[in-house]
C-alpha cells in the first residue's frame, strides 16, 4: 500500500485527500518509481479546480506529473531504464491518465529522464518543467537569440525565473514584469536586467523607453487576460508575444486590430510541444542538461513541504505569493 493524494470532487485545496491505495505492476511501457519528490505546478490547481484546459474525466483522481525518485520495477517492453536507476518524471502525460502525488506511481517511461550526477531528489523535481518550457518557447520555438530583449511578466514563477536564466545564457536580455514592489530586489538578484513593477508603472510604456521606442522582439506572458494589449504595444514589429499561461482567468482579446494591425505575431505554448515531440525534446534535454553542468540553469526552490501537508502546499501555490517552485518532499 502506499499514501496517495486524490480528490473525489471538484474544488479548493480542501478536496484533496491522503489514502491508502495498491500500486501494483507497471504495465507495458511503464515503470513504478519510488517518488521522493514532487514538484508542484499550476496546472494541477486548475485542474482540480475543473478550470484546466483538460477536463476531470472521471472521479476520484489522481494528481500530478513532475517528480523525482528511483525505479523499483520496469514493465514489459521498456529500454534504456532499469531498478534503483535515480529518474525526474516530466510532465508529458495526462492528469487524467497517470498520477505521481504518492508514495509510489506507475508513470509511463517516456517521461522519464535519468538523474544527472549531482543532482538531488528536491531539483530533480524542480529542474525540469520550468526549463523544459522556457527553453522550448523562448529558443526552440521563439528562435530567441543574442541581443534580444525578452520580457517575462509572472517574473517569479518557476517559469519566469526559468526564462530569466534562460534568456542569459543565449546572451538576450531579460526584463521581469512583477506584480508588487516586495520581489524586486530578489529578481534582479536571480538575473534580470531590469525589473518593472506593474501596480506602479506603465508596463509598455518602460518597455518602449528601455528600446528606444523599438519595443521588445519578445514578450511571454503567464497572465493573459486584458492586460494583452498593453504588452503587444510593446512588442517590436515582426516580434512575438507567446501566451504560456492565463493566471489572469479573465478572457483574452486579440490586441492586433485595436493597435491598427502592425506586424504581431500572437501565439498561445504549451511545454508539451516540447515533450511531445522527441527531436525537440532531445534538444531540450541537452540544452538543460548542460545548462545545469555548467552552472548557468538551476531550480529555485520556495518551498518544501511533506506529503502529508499537500493540502497547506496547495494553498500556498494559489496563494501567488511564492518565489520560485513549490515542492512537496516524501518520507520513506
């Protein structure tokens, strides 16, 4: 038997419920890890929340898809894998299908990725998510280069501060877009360039002065909503601004007509065309891989707690006043 997290309804943090449940055996193409840690993504908030672009498709569910642990069986038909071996699980697959908030999950092991030395169960579960998608909009995607700029609204997210080092390392420059004064100093300190505060400021109106009127040939943007159009004024012709996230919850304009249809390019990213695709996702690893050798990529970790305290870890997440990835560590 092993602790896992589920819910039986739709709903708040509250809903989710630690239970005893059989793991049993991978099946084909599968592997059962012991998880040691979990790295906590909006996504799942959402999800749970019935406000995901995924449904729940049946009740009760499961939860989760970024962790980091070891493998205790390998299924029929996989390679490459083998018991005791330290993995991440990336996110690559369903909610719906597959869960890693327990003890002990079945995942499938294409969304596997084995553990580089040095890294330990808390950034392995961290890593990966945020880089993985910040690397595949921003340079896979985006084709991101030196001399950029690339602005990152939601600046201290897991994602945001993922693209920040992101956006160093290929020689861009990274401005951070914050909500409130109280993270400035600490994003400058994580890299960024320049740091906007949007409760003070006129967001495209310091863009466009930090360029010379150019505007930013990158802008991404985990918040949506009404604010789009404010930022596409600040997009430089033919840049793109690259909608990853909808924090916002309120519906999203298409800004080209109201800015009398200059040369924006506007287009929603998910880190599944990442993950999905395995010539990308190699590239991806590599770059992330290396990145971490080096010492130009590393996790940035709020917070850590147990299993036992994900409902205390959920409200946390929902609260936004983190810094950095939410991870939820397992005892064994």
């Amino acid at each position: 038997m092993a602790r896992t997290v589920r819910f039986h309804e739709i709903g708040g943090p509250e809903v989710l419920r630690l239970e005893d449940l059989e793991t049993g055996e991978p099946g084909p193409g599968e592997v059962r890890i012991r998880v040691d840690a979990i790295g906590l993504n909006r996504a799942e908030a959402l999800f749970r929340r019935g406000r995901y672009i995924e449904q729940v498709k049946q009740l009760p569910s499961g939860l989760g898809n970024e962790a980091a642990g070891v493998i205790e069986a390998v299924g029929p038909g996989v390679a490459g894998f083998e018991e005791g071996q330290a993995v991440s699980v990336v996110p690559s697959f369903s909610h719906n299908d597959y869960g890693v908030y327990a003890e002990r999950a079945i995942v499938p092991a294409g969304a596997l990725l084995p553990r580089p030395d040095g890294v330990d169960a808390v950034s392995g579960a961290a890593v990966w998510m945020p880089h993985l998608t910040a690397y595949g909009a921003m340079v896979e995607v985006g084709g991101m280069r030196a001399g950029d700029m690339a602005v990152v609204t939601a600046a201290s997210s897991s994602v945001g501060l993922a693209a920040i080092q992101t956006a160093n390392r290929v020689g861009a420059t990274p401005v951070a877009v914050t909500r409130t004064r109280g993270k400035r100093r600490r994003l400058l300190e994580e890299g960024a360039a320049e740091v906007i505060v949007s409760d003070e400021e006129d967001v495209p109106g310091r863009l466009l002065e930090l360029t010379g009127g150019r505007g930013a040939e990158f802008v991404f943007d985990a918040v949506a909503g009404p604010g789009v159009l404010g930022l596409a004024r600040a997009v430089a012709a033919d840049g793109t601004l690259f909608l990853w996230g909808a924090q916002s919850g309120q519906p999203t304009p298409y800004p080209g007509f109201d800015l009398g249809m200059p040369a924006l390019n506007l287009r929603t990213y998910t880190m599944l065309e990442i993950t999905g695709d395995p010539e990308r996702m190699r590239r991806a690893t590599a770059f992330v891989t290396s990145g971490l050798r080096a010492g130009f990529l590393r996790p940035v970790v709020d917070r850590l707690f147990p299993l036992e305290e994900i409902v205390r870890a959920h409200r946390h997440m929902e609260s936004n006043t983190q810094f950095g990835k939410i991870v939820v560590t397992v005892a064994h």
